[in-house]
C-alpha cells in the first residue's frame, strides 16, 4: 500500500500524511527534511545556498549515511530554512542524489506513505494511491505565520506570505521535477477544513481508490 502524497508548502499535507500513516501503520517519509538537511548542513559550513558543489557533496553524505542522520534538530523546521532548501531542491545535481533514496524507501515491502512535491510524478509514479493537497496562498501563510509565532520566531504574516509565493514560484518552474499535480491524483483543498476535516477527507479518498 504506497501512498504518494504532494502539494505546496503550509497545505497540510504533511500533517495529513503522518495521521494516514499512523492510521494504516505504514513507515513515514518527510521527502522535505532531505532538502533541508542539505541546506542547513550548507548554512552550518557557512557555504551559499546556490553553492551547487556543496550542496550535492552533502546530498551524497545523506544518502550514503542516512541510516544514522538525525532529523530531530528543530532548524530543520525553521523559517530561515525554507527558502535555501527550496533553492537546494532546485538543483538537478541534488535531486539526482536523492531519488534513489525516495524510491527505495517507497518500494519497502508493505508499502510506504511519502509527502513532497513530485512524489506521484517523479518518484513513486507507479504508486496507485495519490493526493494533491492544497490551500489557497492566503490560507497557508496564515497557518506557517500561527506555526512560527508559537516556534517563537519572529516575522509578518505579509513576509511568510511573500516567501510562501516565492517558494512555490521556484517549486513549480524548477528544471527538473516541478511541482504538479499527478494526472491520476486526487486534488483536496484544505482551506476551509481543519485537522480532523481534512484526515476525515483524505481517508475517505485514500480507501475509494485502494478500491479501484
């Protein structure tokens, strides 16, 4: 049972696929933690973030030793993260790196639940579970601005929502794996929904197409 889930950052998405994890007992992948642990060892290097060589010699240490990473460091979730992974993600070199990692943790037998942003297109296309979770811009840069406020960090809801749409700029006209909505995928706008809502909404989807 391979779950292959997508959509723009502050969608939910994320949230969404850690409760269908739980709910279906399945192994959990955070395709995004990759990128941001490749930015974050760059910024820690005191390297540029468009620093192409840099970055793919960290995505090759991540792979090669991803069995004993850590992904617990709360930077990785900062806001000063989000726009260097999301120039990180952008480079072909980088994602080179990483996609055999992604696929093999999909291929696990039993199956997997994934979130990132080509995960039904690039990654797991085979899958035959697969959502496209979204919200409006509006909706999710007041979600991150909530989320970063009770992280302490201090920004605007207009600076979250300027990055928010730069972000998704970048994501969906990067070269190699843009951001899209898999033809076969089952879109779901959460703007109006809660936590709850939207689980209740995608387990509804996720078992209609496990019965196709």
């Amino acid at each position: 049972m391979l779950i292959a889930i997508d959509g723009p950052s502050a969608s939910g998405k994320g949230t969404i696929a850690r409760k269908l994890a739980d709910h279906f007992k399945l192994p959990y992948l955070d395709t995004g933690l990759l990128y941001r642990w490749v930015a974050l060892n760059l910024k820690q290097q005191n390297k540029a973030a468009d620093d192409v060589a840099s970055a793919t010699k960290a995505a090759i240490h991540l792979r090669q030793h991803i069995k004993t990473i850590s992904f617990d460091d709360p930077d990785l979730r900062s806001h000063a993260i989000s726009q260097p992974s999301s120039q990180v993600a952008a480079m072909p070199e980088v994602r080179r790196e990483l996609v055999e990692l992604q696929q093999s943790f999909a291929g696990q037998a039993g199956g997997a639940v994934l979130d990132g942003r080509d995960i039904g297109t690039v990654i797991a296309p085979h899958a035959k579970i697969k959502l496209f979770i979204t919200a409006s811009a509006e909706k999710r840069a007041e979600r991150r601005f909530k989320e970063l406020q009770n992280k302490g960090e201090t920004t605007t809801y207009d600076a979250v929502l300027t990055d928010l749409q730069a972000r998704d700029a970048r994501d969906e006209t990067r070269t190699t794996a843009p951001s899209k909505i898999a033809a076969d995928a089952v879109k779901l706008d959460t703007s109006d929904l809660n936590v709850d809502e939207a689980f209740q909404a995608a387990l509804k989807i996720v078992n209609s197409q496990r019965n196709t």
